[in-house]
C-alpha cells in the first residue's frame, strides 16, 4: 500500500495509518447533486481499503452502494467525545468548524476544486460530470495518503487550494470548463480493456458512470478476485471474492446501458489471441494489465490505437500515467517505453531472445530445426523472469515454434508473471479516470485551449497535477515499430 520500499517503514506506515481518523461529511443540501454523491461514494469506497478508523456523517443513500462487508468498516456514530479526526472531508457548499484540517472537495463540467479555505462555489449540479467528479474524490483521498506519508518525512505537496480541470489540464484560469458536455449517449466502438484489475476496474466505473454507453466493449482477463485485491480494487470486496474479473466487470457496465454489448473472455491476452483463428480484440485496445510482457504483446499485435495506462511505485513517490499510441507517426509506441535504457530489440525475433534468455542467432536456427525446449532453456526462461523453475518443467520436449508462435512474441503457455508493484488504493483510480476522460473527449469536438494526451501523461501523485504531466515522446530508433513493414502492414490492416 505503500510509496516505501523497506519492510520497517512498511510497518510503521501500517501503525500509523491504524490510528489515523477521517472524517467525511456529506451535507444535506447535495442529496440531489450527481457529482457531489460521485465524489463522495469514491471516497467511502477507498479510505477503508488502507484506514481503519473512517468516520461518516451524511446521507446513509449513498451506503447502499457498498456491500455489508464494505459498510461494516465505515463509523456512523455521532458520538465526539474521544474522536479527533485528523482531516475532515467535506462535500458540500456549507463550510464547517473541525478540530483539525478541513478539505472541501467539489466539481463542476471537467474542473475540479480542492480547498483548505472554503467550499466549492460552482454550481455542480447545473454541471454534471461523473468523470470529473470520481477524479475529485480521489484527488481527496490523495490528500490524506500524503498526511500519512509525511509522518515518515516523504516529500509531498499538500493542497491549499487547487481548480485543475480534464480539458485544458489547468492552462486555463476559468473555472468551471463546462465544454464540451458529454452526450447523452456515448457510442463505443470495439473497445477492448485487457486487464480487469485496479486500473481496469476504475476506468470501467468511471466509463460506466459517465452517460449511457452504446456499441461493443471486450473484457479479457485470466483472474478471479481475491482477498489480496480487496486494498485496492474499486470493485473488491468479500462477497466478491472468487468471481471472474471480468464477470464483475461486465455487471457494472451492463448494469444501466442496454444498448452496449460486452464480450467477457476470461483467459489471459495470449491465450485468447492462441484461441481465435480471426483476432477476438477491436481496433482500440487498452493494456491495464500488470505486466510488462503482455503490454508489449499487445503492441505487437498491431492495434489502431493502444491506450497504455500504468501505476509506479518507488522510495517516495507513487506515479500514474497514460499512453496514447499510433504507429504511423513519430511519437513512441508501447513497446519503446519499456526499453528506456538501452536499444529496443530492432525486430520481434529480438525482442523473443530477450523474453525467452536465448540469443537470437541460436533462437532463429533452432526455431528453423525444428528443436524443442531443453532442461537448460527452462532453467533461463526461469532466470530472465524470476520464476520458479519447477514450474516450467512442462515446456522441456516441447518444440520452440509451439512455444513461441513463430516471430510474434507471444509466449502459447500459460506462465507465472513476475507482476509489477502496486502502490495506493487511490493511484489506480486516478489513472483509470485519467484514461476514461481521455477515451470520451477523443470523441467529442473540443474547445480551443483543449489538450489531450497525444504520446504520454505522466502524474506524481505527491504533486498537484498540471499540464506540465503531458508529454510528447519521440520513438526509439531502433525499436520494431520502426521497421517498414511492420508499420506497412499497420497502415493496410487499418487502410491508411
């Protein structure tokens, strides 16, 4: 849960966030105000995924969202004797009086207000955006983290007062942007979200929640959901726990839009492209899986329009971020940001020699031979993945050419992955909205002064975001996603 990386530190932010107490008020006056309810449930989902001691005072409606298990660790006493919050959250337009700090959260069109001094005085109901608002709530929850970090000496920028909206990324200094406002219905077409984890799930509520949803989303992940995923899953809780991904997934985007159709496939990306003689993905492709292998996979199988969307952890910091990647320009594809350090593989038989640990020039003529896997390629397959030898034994006898399909990069086995760290609860859920915002204004008109992330927005959640988070990153010279026919066949899969 954590942005620090040594086990003593662990568990002194574990002993601090035990007695950490939050309060979060929902005033009477915003039962009837869509974003103010969004920004609050966002709340109350997160803060008792890493706080035990979260106070709520408001509207009990909106705990009709959560399950029993998820209530159960929320306080609805009014009883202050004994309890001093350290930070109170409030939505709402009416300012308080409390005991320590005060975060008054609101929202209006894409903008979004934080302030220690007074309430939001936009008027959000007039203005309804549940994107904006999810994002809000968590910017909220964002805050306390930071709280509980300082106590370790973690550099963090807390919030006086911060407008930031999803459009123009804070160039602009007039709030509320309202524009452009998202339709009634928002047609989707063959949008396939690989990945139904932390990411994955909050970029499905938020998406969810924006408008009423037509056309065609896929939802393809291996796993089911476990104990282990209820601190930071949006969609994680007890009475889950060992239902599919993707099934859950499907119920929250099925729940209000009967004019979108959901495909659910419950297998791992390889596997699905193994199953389907014809490719079961549509031409826009989100990689929100944990991994570092299937991303790049993905790219290889040569999507229009691959969204990258990504957590990161270190000692001190906890990023999130979007790519947005198209072949046929100059700007970076998925696959050259995972080779920052050195050359990317110059062809997709390199890039196997680097997944599988055997030279290239030894893979090409064995491959050629016809050979199959030997003792000694699984004990290197083990070692470039930091996996269990004993539990690749099945490949020895097995010819390369099964393993691998050819020059694809696709492993055709099911192998233990080596996941990537998962920091805070709130992360994710800013980088799934981060990505639904993108997803829904790529397709309306735009204002002037509108930037999208046309390469790559990376956010610090230790800083307040601005538009210095988007970025425009140049391709890898000698990455794969260079080379002429890659990118011709590209341009005739997609005729362009």
């Amino acid at each position: 849960m954590s942005a620090v990386s040594s086990i003593e530190k662990v568990g002194d932010l574990r002993r601090i966030a035990d007695s950490f107490r939050v309060d979060v008020v929902f005033q009477d006056g915003s039962k009837n105000d869509p974003n103010m309810v969004m920004s609050c449930f966002i709340a109350l989902n997160l803060l008792p995924r890493f706080l035990k001691m979260v106070r709520y005072k408001g509207d009990t409606g909106i705990l009709g969202n959560f399950p029993p298990s998820h209530t159960a660790k929320i306080n609805l006493g009014n009883d202050d004797s004994g309890w001093k919050p350290h930070v109170t959250l409030v939505f709402g337009k009416d300012p308080v009086v409390a005991q320590n700090r005060v975060i008054y959260v609101g929202s209006a069109g894409w903008s979004i207000c934080l302030s220690t001094k007074k309430p939001c005085g936009w008027d959000s109901a007039a203005n309804v955006n549940r994107i904006a608002a999810m994002y809000a709530g968590t910017l909220a929850v964002g805050e306390v983290f930071k709280m509980l970090l300082s106590s370790l000496n973690v550099k963090s920028e807390l919030v006086d007062t911060l407008e930031y909206d999803l459009v123009t990324h804070g160039t602009t200094k007039n709030h509320p942007v309202i524009e452009p406002k998202i339709p009634s219905i928002m047609h989707l077409e063959d949008l396939t979200i690989v990945g139904c984890g932390a990411i994955g799930q909050a970029l499905i509520v938020a998406l969810a929640n924006s408008t009423y949803l037509s056309g065609h989303i896929t939802l393809v992940d291996q796993d089911k959901l476990e104990p282990s995923n209820e601190q930071r899953y949006i969609l994680g809780y007890e009475e889950k726990r060992g239902q599919m991904k993707v099934n859950v997934a499907q119920g929250v985007l099925s729940e209000n839009n009967n004019l979108l159709s959901v495909t659910v496939l419950p297998m791992k990306y390889e596997d699905a492209m193994s199953a389907f003689e014809y490719s079961p993905l549509g031409s826009e492709i989100v990689a929100s899986v944990d991994n570092e292998r299937t991303r790049i996979n993905i790219q290889a199988a040569i999507p229009r329009l691959l969204w990258n969307v990504w957590t990161d952890v270190s000692e001190g910091s906890v990023r999130y971020g979007v790519g947005r990647h198209v072949l046929d320009t100059d700007l970076e594809c998925a696959a050259c940001s995972y080779f920052p350090k050195e050359k990317a593989p110059s062809s997709q038989l390199a890039m196997n020699a680097i997944r599988t640990g055997i030279p290239e020039a030894e893979l090409q003529d064995r491959i050629a031979k016809g050979d199959v896997c030997k003792p000694e390629d699984v004990e290197r397959i083990a070692k470039t993945h930091n996996l269990v030898v004993d539990g690749l034994r099945g490949l020895v006898g097995m010819r390369l050419k099964e393993v691998l399909h050819g020059e694809c990069g696709v492993f055709s086995i099911r192998m233990p992955e080596k996941h990537e760290t998962t920091p805070a609860p709130h992360a994710p859920v800013m980088a799934g909205t981060i990505l639904a915002s993108q997803i829904i204004l790529s397709r309306l008109p735009l204002p002037e002064g509108a930037r999208l992330v046309e390469s790559v927005a990376e956010f610090e959640s230790f800083s307040i975001p601005s538009s210095n988070c988007l970025m425009r990153k140049r391709k890898n010279t000698s990455c794969f996603c260079n080379d002429p026919v890659y990118v011709e066949a590209y341009r005739i899969k997609w005729k362009k």
